[in-house]
C-alpha cells in the first residue's frame, strides 16, 4: 500500500502503533493496528518520555494519539480506543540486571513496570466505560532490525506479588534464553536456564495460516519454579507488513516451592511460519473500509431527505 505523501516527510516522523483490547467474557477482541504513525515535532524531546502521534488515514476522522511520562513514576497512554493513566507500585524491573540484555548477539535497553495501577477509559464500538486495574508497561528500544527473528514472550503477575518476564529467543541459527523476577519486596533475580514446552492447544490463523501454540509450561528448576499458562482468547493475531504475530492475556497457575499459586499473564508470539501476502490483505482491508465509509455516508444521506 502506497501512501505518496508520505514521502516528503522525513523518516524520524514515522513510525507505526498497535493496540488491543481483549474481551474475555464476550470472548471478541478490538484491535488497532496503525501501518503509519506520524509523530509531532516535539515528540522524544522531553526530559521524560513524551510520543504524540496520529494515524495519517483518517477515514474515521482524527484521533490524537499519546504515550507520555508525566512524572517519574505516572504515565498517559491515549490511542483511540484507551485513554489511561498509569502510577508505579514497585521499582523498575531491570533486565539481566542492567536494563540492558544481550539475546543471539542483538543488544536493547529494556526495563519493565510489573505493578502499576490503572485508571480510565476504554472505547469499545464507540462506547465509553471507565474502568481500574492493575497494569505491566515494558519499555525496549534499541537500533537493531528483529523483523526476521523469532521469539516466545511472557510477563506474569503471580497472586503472591511477584512479577516475571521471561523469553525465548530465536533469531534462526541460535537460541537465547532470559528471565527476569522482582519479589513483592522488591529483590530481582535474573537467570537464563529454564525451560519453555508448548502444550497441544493450537490456534491456526484463517488468515495467515499462522499456528500459534496457545497453552505453555514453563520451568525454572533453579528456582523451584514451574507455571502453566494458557490464553483467554485464542484470535488475538496483528497483522502487519512483513510482520504477523500473536499477543493477548493469559491464565496463570504456578507451583512455587511446592506451593499452589494462581496468577495473571500475557504472551506474545512472533515469527510463526505463515503463508499470506500482507499487500493484498492491507489493500482488501482498506477497500472494505472505504466501502462502509461510502455505507455509512449514503445512510446518513437518505435519512436526511427521507428515503430508506
């Protein structure tokens, strides 16, 4: 999909956003999946971290975009359809110790906020619910290209207050493995000798023809740790250039120390073999919504000079 005036706009401007919204009880999820993000001039030129950002194809009319630090320890994310703000409860959770990892020789910052609360509003078809709960915000960047690597992600927040990232990475040749704790008290571990084992759940994309593995056990012997975890939600798929990968929410039951825990969780799977043409799927996509646009307007039309 060609978008020409994009290309008097210089790359620092562009970049892309996706979100999701998981209904677990009506068992539908509502995805945002921005191919082209415009960011404005004064975005990453704060002291803290500030992104104002729009999507260019505005056939729904314009939405104003942010992810914003507004102290230290609060954040405002806003896309079109989440309006939230975030308060730490715990320190940050430093990857491999530092904030900065080394997988499969690719080199990111990366820090995670497993405790936080949360407060807003969600938009869903349109309708506004406020809503309050606790929160995980990661934070990576680095300047290194993953689009052709593979990898298994998971955070859980086990009932006992202890927070885990861990990930399995692929980047074709080799794997690399890393996992991260913070204890309700605060204490970090950091380890890379676990085990990741897909179970027999597997959702298959009618789109991509993507397979994603939908149930996981996870064992940390070191630890004494072993957590199975399955998705709430099995079409959680986000399709993007050359790019489709699956994330969405998961249930947690944990054995720690020989002691039962429950827990909550999220997983995100990326690189799965898949047999598309994402040019054609964009291009199909955009026509259908150019097509409810024209719909929807012809509707509008007709009621005001009283036809049906």
């Amino acid at each position: 999909m060609k978008i020409p005036f994009l290309r008097r706009i210089p790359a620092q401007y562009i970049y892309f956003a996706h979100s999701v919204i998981s209904d677990i009880k009506a068992q539908k999820s509502y995805k945002e999946i921005q191919d082209v993000s415009l960011v404005s001039r004064d975005s990453f030129q704060r002291p803290l971290l500030y992104v104002n950002y729009i999507d260019p194809i505005i056939l729904r009319g314009y939405a104003n975009c942010e992810i914003a630090q507004i102290k230290p320890e609060k954040f405002h994310i806003k896309t079109e359809n989440i309006d939230l703000e975030l308060e730490m409860k715990k320190d940050p959770l430093l990857e491999s110790g530092q904030g900065h990892i080394t997988v499969c020789g690719r080199e990111s910052y990366y820090y995670s906020l497993t405790d936080m609360s949360a407060r807003g509003i969600i938009n869903i078809k349109g309708e506004p619910i406020e809503v309050a709960g606790k929160a995980w915000l990661d934070h990576q960047w680095a300047d290194v290209a993953y689009s052709k690597d593979r990898w298994n992600w998971f955070s859980l927040q086990l009932s006992d207050g202890t927070d885990i990232m861990c990930v399995e990475y692929d980047d074709g040749k080799n794997k690399d493995y890393l996992a991260d704790i913070i204890y309700a008290d605060g204490r970090q571990e950091h380890l890379k000798n676990f085990t990741l084992t897909p179970g027999k759940q597997v959702w298959k994309s009618k789109k991509t023809k993507a397979e994603y593995p939908q149930s996981w056990t996870i064992s940390m012997p070191e630890k004494n740790m072993r957590f199975e975890v399955r998705s709430l939600l099995p079409n959680q798929e986000m399709i993007f250039g050359a790019i489709n990968y699956w994330e969405g929410p998961l249930e947690v039951r944990a054995e720690v120390a020989g002691k039962k825990i429950s827990g909550a969780g999220f997983m995100e799977l990326v690189g799965y073999p898949s047999d598309y043409s994402y040019l054609l799927l964009a291009g199909n996509e955009l026509r259908h919504k150019i097509q409810r646009k024209i719909e929807e307007s012809g509707r509008k039309i007709f009621r005001k000079i009283g036809w049906k």
